[in-house]
C-alpha cells in the first residue's frame, strides 16, 4: 500500500483552459479497465518535452521526439498503458503511427501534430487495432479519470492541481503522472503530463520542462531502472488572461515555482507509491563541492538493495549507508568530515561511529513510516535532494507477476 499517498479527491483537480481530456477502454492488457488516454489541444498552445535516455527507447518515445522536433503546432496527446512498444522495432513505430493517424483524422489534423505513449510491458507488439477501434467509443473525462488511465503497477492514480494569483490574473496548473517500478530517470519520469493556461513561447518551455523535471522527476529512484518509456511533457495553452512570460518579468518565477511544486509532488507521490513500498524515505546530501556530487552521493544511498531492505526491515544496519557513501564516486572524500543523520539522530562523525549514538535512538526512526537521511559531506555549499522506498517482499512479487 501506498505509504500515506491519499486518495485523489477528483473536486480538488483544476481543469485547464484549452485541454480536453478523454479516456477509453480498449483492452489492451486486460478488459474493463480505463486503458487509453487522449489530450486534445486548442490550437495556440505549445508543447515541450524530454525523454528516456535508454538507448532501448520505446517506439513512441522515438516518434514523439520526431514529431515535436519538426516544429508545428501540436493538437493531441495520445497515451496506452498495458504495452510498453518497446523492443519492437520497425513494425513498433509503424503501430504508434497508425494510433497516431486514427487521433489525427478525427480531430482533423496532420499525424505529425499528434504525440504518441506508451506504458506496459516490453518486447510485445502494441495491439494498435484495439486502441484505433476503442477511439470513437472514449468518453470526455476528468484528471482524475486522466490519471487512472495511465496506471500500470500504481496501486493509486497520481494527479496534483495548483492555482495561483499573478498580477491580478489566475494562473491554473494540473498534472498526472504514472510510476511506481522501473524509476531511476534521466530527463524525465515513467509518464508525466502538466499543463498550464500561462501562455509560454516553445524555447521558453523548453528550458522550464528541463529544469523542472531536474528538480523533481530526475529526484525520484525506486529501483534504479531507467524505463525504456520515459516521458515528461509540458504543455502551455495560453488561455489565460496573463501576458505572455518571458524570464524578464516576475511572472515567470511565480509560473515556474506553481509547475515545481505540482511536479515535486507527483515525483513524491512515485516514491511513495514505489512497487511493495512501506517506507518513504528522503535522502538528503549537504556540504559538497557541487550539486552533481551530491546527487550522486544521495542516490548510492537510495538505490541501494542492501539500504533499502535494511528499512523495510526497520533494522538500524547504518553501516550499509557508510558504505553506499564511500562506492559514489567522490575519489578525494575525506570521511573524517563526513556527518550521518538519521532523522535527528547524529549516527556518524570523524570517521566513524557517533560516540553518543544509540542502538534505541536509530530503532525509533526506523520504526517510522516517513524517514530522512541527512549526510553533510563538509566539503562545500551545494547539496541535493532524493525521494526513495524500501524493498519489500511485494517488491519481488509484482516484479515476478508482472506479465501474468
């Protein structure tokens, strides 16, 4: 179960001028559950991404990129879960096209303005048939709808809203995103899709969806896998009354902080949401020469089988962080300086066990369901950030299960 990710309350999810969600059952995996999701877009938008950088990326994945780097307005989203289209292919691009040209005749626009996904199991050609064929039958939808559409392994749909006053004018911002196995990412997440009414120019959101996946989505590890499907759009309507924003103007802070938090938030709710999960954990890393260091430093912590089945089983085995610290790859290290917390706990300075540490005071942090880890590297100002879970029984039973 979900370690306290609550349920989604549909009423707290804003819809965005110029979105039009819907959602269809095709059966693409299994029958009567939503398995297809379409966004369809009002002309004046703009759209960026990033990928996957699994050199094994899906057919979507490549066809998506193909798309949105020839430059014309896209009018529609199109999302399956149930297959991966990965490992496919030739044949697996010519069925995310094919999905691609039924979206793009039905709301009357050229196939390349349409951008295709993907989730689900790899190697496996993408029944394109089903999903053409459910499109007529979709019914409009909300994000709540949006998001439980997209899930694979998620034992909840992950969707997160914010509204925000700028100079008089509201600024509305939703998102979903799908992930809970196979997340260890590099520019991007599982599936996340965010969108805004702030009119943004494409180069600007470009540079947005870069740095705001960097600072959320590229924060989250649950088993160190990056997916062969990764994908993380942003999307700018312009419907709102706000001028258009430039990094000139304070509109643009204000804007790019309202994506952060509903991106950090869903990046949060994967973690949370991991395969098995029973313990949601925050890695933090101070006092390094630069963020990369640190980053590096946090996910040979959260990444860790040994650390992470070490706080499924609540044991204060805290040796198992000393030595993901001392593999991360920081050569010049120097373990005297280094400071390990756990919670509030000071467990390790100057080169070793804490003096006044205690056995009782690391098993009452364990013994919690949130826990953070604190490591101050005393080498410098930058720091960095990571969300993880714990490796469970049930990590290794939904993994053995999946194709069942």
């Amino acid at each position: 179960m979900a370690v306290n990710l609550p349920a989604l309350d549909p009423a707290k999810l804003f819809p965005v001028a110029g979105v039009e969600l819907s959602v269809a059952e095709a059966g693409v995996k299994k029958p009567n559950r939503k398995d297809v999701l379409v966004i369809r877009l009002d002309k004046g938008n703009t759209v960026a991404g990033v990928f996957t950088q699994n050199r094994f990326c899906a057919a979507p994945v490549q066809i998506a990129k193909r798309h949105l780097d020839a430059g014309v307005q896209i009018r529609a989203l199109v999302v399956n879960t149930g297959n991966a289209n990965a490992g496919t292919g030739e044949d697996g691009r010519a069925r995310a096209l094919a999905v691609c040209r039924a979206v793009a005749d039905e709301i009357g626009c050229e196939v390349e303005q349409v951008l295709p996904f993907s989730t689900g199991v790899i190697l496996e050609p993408l029944p394109a048939d089903k999903i053409v064929a459910a499109l007529p039958t979709r019914r409009a939808a909300g994000w709540a709808d949006a998001a439980e559409a997209i899930m694979t392994t998620d034992t909840l749909p992950k969707a997160a809203s914010r509204r925000v006053e700028i100079d008089g004018h509201t600024v509305t911002v939703t998102g979903i995103a799908k992930g809970s196995g196979m997340i260890h990412p590099n520019m991007a997440t599982m599936l996340g899709y965010l969108a805004t009414d702030a009119a943004i120019t494409r180069p600007l959101l470009q540079q947005l969806v870069k740095e705001v996946a960097d600072q959320s989505f590229n924060c989250v590890t649950v088993d160190g896998d990056t997916s062969t499907n990764d994908s993380f759009m942003l999307i700018s309507t312009g419907k709102s009354e706000l001028p258009l924003i430039s990094e000139a103007n304070d509109a643009y802070q204000a804007v790019k902080a309202a994506l952060l938090e509903v991106a950090v938030e869903l990046a949060q709710a994967m973690a949370r949401d991991g395969e098995g999960a029973t313990k949601f954990i925050t890695v933090t890393v101070e006092g390094g020469r630069s963020r990369d260091e640190c980053k590096a430093v946090a996910y040979a912590i959260a990444k860790s089988p040994l650390v992470k089945t070490a706080f499924f089983a609540s044991d204060p085995n805290l040796g198992r962080i000393l030595a993901a610290i001392g593999y991360a790859g920081v050569t010049d290290l120097d373990v005297d300086r280094l400071e390990l917390y756990l919670g509030d706990v000071l467990v390790a300075r100057d080169g070793g066990r804490n003096p006044e540490y205690k056995e009782e005071d690391g098993q009452r942090v364990m013994n919690e369901a949130e826990i953070t880890v604190r490591v101050v590297l005393g080498r410098g100002e930058a720091a960095a950030t990571v969300w993880t879970c714990d490796f469970s029984y049930d990590y290794v039973r939904i993994n053995a299960d999946y194709r069942s």
